[in-house]
C-alpha cells in the first residue's frame, strides 16, 4: 500500500525500471485525465476525422479514443512503454517492407511484455487493476506517449523520442493507481520539414497532418480497394508493405541504437522478397506471413501492390 508521496515516488519508479528490465527501450507515466495537451489532440483528431483523412478507417472515430478512461473503470494512471524495432539487419534486396513489420508481431511481443509486467503488479500493488492496450485499443496512443515524456509527436505524425527517435512501437498500460507522473516532451522539429519535403505523393498536407488516401503505407496495409491510384503507383518506388520515407530522412533517427533482438531480426523471405513472389499461391503467403505483423495484408493484397511496383495490371 502507498501511505506517502515517497511511497508514490517510489513505486513509480520501479514500475518504469521494471518495464526497461522487461525489454522495453523507454517508459514514462502520465495521469489522467492529462494536461490541456490531451484536449488539443482530440481536438486535432476531430478536425482530420471530419476532413476524412482517415479514408477507410473507419475504426478511427470510436468515441472511446477520447476517453481514456471508459477503457478501465477507475482509471488513473498510464505506462507508456516504446519498443525499438530498428534492427542492423534492416535490408530489402528487390521489394521494400515497412522495418516495423520485419521481425516477430510486435502487438504479440508487447503484449508479453506487459502482461510480465501485470504480474508484477499484481506483487508489487495488488490493489491496482490494470489492463494491457497495444495499438488495436481505441486509445490516443501517440498524444499518451508524449504526455508520459516519451517523445513529441513529430511533423511525420509519429512519435519521435530525442535518444532513440521514431523507430518505436508503442504500448500501454491503463492503472487505477495514482502514480507520479513524468513531464509531458517538449516537440524538437523544430523549422525542419524535412519529412514532408521528401514524401513523394505529399501526404503531409500540413505539418503533424497525414492525408491517409496520399500515403504510401496506407495503401499497400490498410486499403481493400482492387487497385492502387495511379498517383500512388508511380511513386511506389519498390515499397510494397508500409513507407519508411518520412522515417529514414528525419534527423533524429541518424544515430539510433539498433535492437538487435530475435523479435525485430527481419525473417528471411521478406529480406529476399522478388518478383518470383508473384507466383506464391494463397498457401505459401500464409505460411509466410505466420508469426508477422504483416497477415494484415492478405494474399492478393501482396499481389495487388507488387504488380503496382511492376507497373502491370
């Protein structure tokens, strides 16, 4: 039981080491409801939900990402935890993939992590409920991050932390404890646009604001239509699952550590993938994309954004 702010102090900070112990690369605390910046977020959200940037992703609006607290009854406190993915075997010989969905599933393996973390909890302050969201929760992941200190949501939309740039995957852990919470991050773009400079098909209509329907990513993982706009397809440039553009050209990610862990370690097919993929039946894909991120992308998905590649219908 916490009596005093020491106590508070305390846990707090065990909690936040026993979630680096666990293999996360950053974790900060947030309370909630949050700081005024949480308002602005929801309200940046509602503005790109009624221009209909989010296009067909329609799980966007649940009325639930606004509020934190309706995910747990009694909700007080945030984890946030970041997992770096950036692995130093990052490679595409023919066909490129988004380095985020190289290795293991990364919902599987922060899920583990933070169920490990559970038990520990539920030792540590078994008055505490807690309930695990990876990123398939209504929750503002990114603006929960940067409340806990994270990082700052970047002009690219992602979160960027100032030691390990954006190279994360996020989790959370919602908790009916009151715990000290970290300063929310200060954004470090500063005058540098160099992500929406370097976006071919100009997605970044506006600093920190993603046209889903111009992004590359979005439409080799997300979109279900038959075909890719010819926009699109002429500024593929190889990519046929995710876009890394905005990622690679950003100054803070120049000198990131590498995770070079078996769960981001790209498995073999993705780093060879080639033409001769196109000829893979329905059975081959499936077997391939066991254990990845990646099933998202179903069979004739695959086939869909490699003939855009090939620039043949």
């Amino acid at each position: 039981m916490m009596n005093s702010l020491n106590d508070k102090k305390e846990i707090s900070k065990r909690l936040k080491e026993r979630a680096i112990n666990e293999g996360f690369t950053i974790s900060g605390i947030a309370s909630i409801p949050g700081s005024s910046r949480l308002r602005l977020r929801n309200n940046a959200l509602e503005r790109w939900l009624s221009n209909n940037y989010h296009d067909e992703m329609k799980w966007m609006e649940a009325k639930r990402r606004k509020d934190i607290s309706s995910l747990l009854e009694g909700a007080k406190s945030v984890l946030s935890v970041g997992f770096t993915y950036i692995n130093e075997k990052n490679k595409n010989t023919f066909f490129k993939v988004g380095k985020f969905s190289q290795g293991e599933d990364y919902h599987k393996v922060i899920y583990k992590k933070l169920k490990n973390i559970g038990k520990w909890i539920n030792l540590e302050i078994p008055d505490c409920k807690w309930k695990i969201c990876v990123d398939t929760s209504p929750l503002l992941e990114k603006a929960w991050a940067e409340e806990s200190g994270l990082g700052w949501i970047g002009k690219n939309s992602n979160l960027i932390s100032k030691k390990n740039g954006s190279w994360l995957t996020l989790g959370f852990m919602i908790l009916t404890k009151d715990l000290v919470p970290d300063k929310p991050h200060q954004s470090l773009c500063g005058k540098c646009d160099k992500c929406i400079e370097h976006c071919p098909t100009q997605a970044i209509v506006e600093p920190f604001v993603i046209q889903s329907n111009l992004c590359i990513a979005y439409h080799t993982i997300e979109s279900r239509e038959k075909t890719i706009p010819k926009k699109i397809e002429k500024n593929l440039n190889g990519w046929v699952a995710g876009c890394d553009i905005c990622q690679d050209v950003c100054p803070w990610n120049k000198t990131v550590p590498y995770n070079d862990t078996f769960e981001t370690t790209p498995k073999e097919w993705i780093k060879n993938l080639n033409i001769e993929s196109l000829s893979w039946d329905d059975k081959t894909w499936k077997e391939n994309l066991k254990g990845s991120t990646l099933k998202r992308i179903k069979p004739w998905m695959w086939r869909r954004n490699i003939k855009a590649n090939l620039g043949n219908k």
